[in-house]
C-alpha cells in the first residue's frame, strides 16, 4: 500500500538526472543524443510522477499505467525515426505532452484531496505548486527562454521542494506506523479480554454441567431408592 513511496524515489532520481544537463555537453554526445536522453527522461519523470500521484491517492488505473508505459517506449522510436534534423520538433511536442499530463495529474489528485479532506492538504497543495513552477522554469531555462538568473533558481527551490515533501511523507509513514502500532496493541488487549471473557464463561459452563448431571444422579438415585422401598413395603 505504501507504493507511492518508490515512485516518489524514482522521480527524485529521475528528475536529478534532468537538471544534470548543463554537464551533459562535456561528454561529448552530441546534439542528437543530447535531445533525445533529455525527452526520454523527461517521459520517465512524468510516468513517475502521474504513477506517484495516482498511488498518493489510492487510486490504481491499470489502464492509465497501460498507457504511460506505451507512450514511454514510443518516444524513443519516434526520436529515433525523426532523426537529428527534426529530434529537437518532437521532443519540444513530446515536452509539452508530459507537461500537460502532469498538470492535469496534479489537478486531478488536488480535487480528490480536497474531496477526501485530507489534513496535508494544504501542505501539499504548496509543494506542489512550487515544484511545478520550478519545473517550468526549468524546461523554460533550457530552451534558453529565460535569464541565466532565473534558470538558476530551480537549482536551489526544487530539491528543497522535493526534501519538503519527502519529509511529509516520512511523516504520514510514521504516523501510519505509530497508528498500526496502536490498534496491534489495542488488538491483543480485545484478544486478551475476549480469552478471558470465553474461559470465565466455559469455566461456568463446566460448573453447570457438573450440577446439572449431579442432579440428575441425586434424582436417579432417590427413585432408586423410592422404587426398593416400595418393594420392600410390598
């Protein structure tokens, strides 16, 4: 049940992977390869998150993870059919596709918190916001439709965002835990109440059955003795 947690970890990694582009250049991978490393994570950030947002939620789609996972192989191979003349067209298509997803993922999970009234609602509803606006910059910066200092900012504002909700989720798992912990223990109190309540009962039981077939010897006995006297008198 507590699934959302490795999403939540993959998507970390994933998206530490894609800030990590300004020293993919000193590799020397070209442009291709560049573009289309960064899509492709891109792509496996976005499944991360929508899965992480979806597992967050208790709600499981099998046909939504159908379809991330379909959508995660076609990127490569239409990348790989566009070529090094149109690659950078198609990932900008497939960007603001993953983009698009994730925002209507986050919506989605939003209404369904403050349906659900959830009391990290508006913790989360902060993290959230700030870690999209810190993605936005961050795509934006490196389509170089920013200033060097705002490209900058996502540097320092999305890991914080991603350390704060990390920290709520360490949180709600431990109260989880402490909750679990809570109704073992009130668990084997009943349990031991009950055993007690069951060998109270079955000692009574014991008791009525050995008075009763007392009763039923004493009665058998006095007309024994009621039918001997009887002939004897006779």
């Amino acid at each position: 049940r507590e699934q959302h947690l490795l999403y939540f970890g993959g998507l970390s990694m994933a998206w530490a992977a894609v800030t990590l582009r300004p020293w993919w250049h000193g590799l020397g991978l070209g442009r291709f390869v560049t573009e289309a490393a960064m899509v492709c994570l891109i792509g496996v950030a976005a499944l991360l998150a929508i899965q992480f947002l979806l597992h967050f939620a208790r709600r499981r789609s099998r046909h939504a993870t159908r379809f991330l996972v379909v959508q995660s192989l076609l990127v490569p191979l239409s990348l790989a059919l566009a070529g090094s003349q149109q690659v950078h067209a198609v990932a900008s298509a497939w960007s603001l596709l993953f983009v698009v997803e994730a925002l209507l993922a986050i919506a989605w999970f939003l209404r369904l918190a403050r349906v659900a009234r959830r009391r990290d609602f508006w913790p989360i509803v902060a993290l959230v916001l700030v870690t999209v606006v810190m993605v936005g910059i961050e795509l934006a910066g490196q389509r170089w439709l920013l200033p060097t200092l705002w490209r900058t900012l996502p540097h320092v504002a999305t890991p914080l965002a991603f350390m704060g909700m990390g920290l709520l989720l360490v949180h709600q798992y431990g109260r989880a835990l402490r909750s679990a912990e809570e109704l073992r223990n009130s668990l084997e109190s009943r349990i031991r109440d009950s055993t007690a309540t069951m060998e109270r009962n079955y000692a009574q039981m014991a008791e009525l059955r050995v008075e009763q077939v007392t009763q039923q010897e004493r009665k058998r006995i006095a007309a024994d003795l009621h039918d001997d006297l009887g002939a004897k008198l006779l």
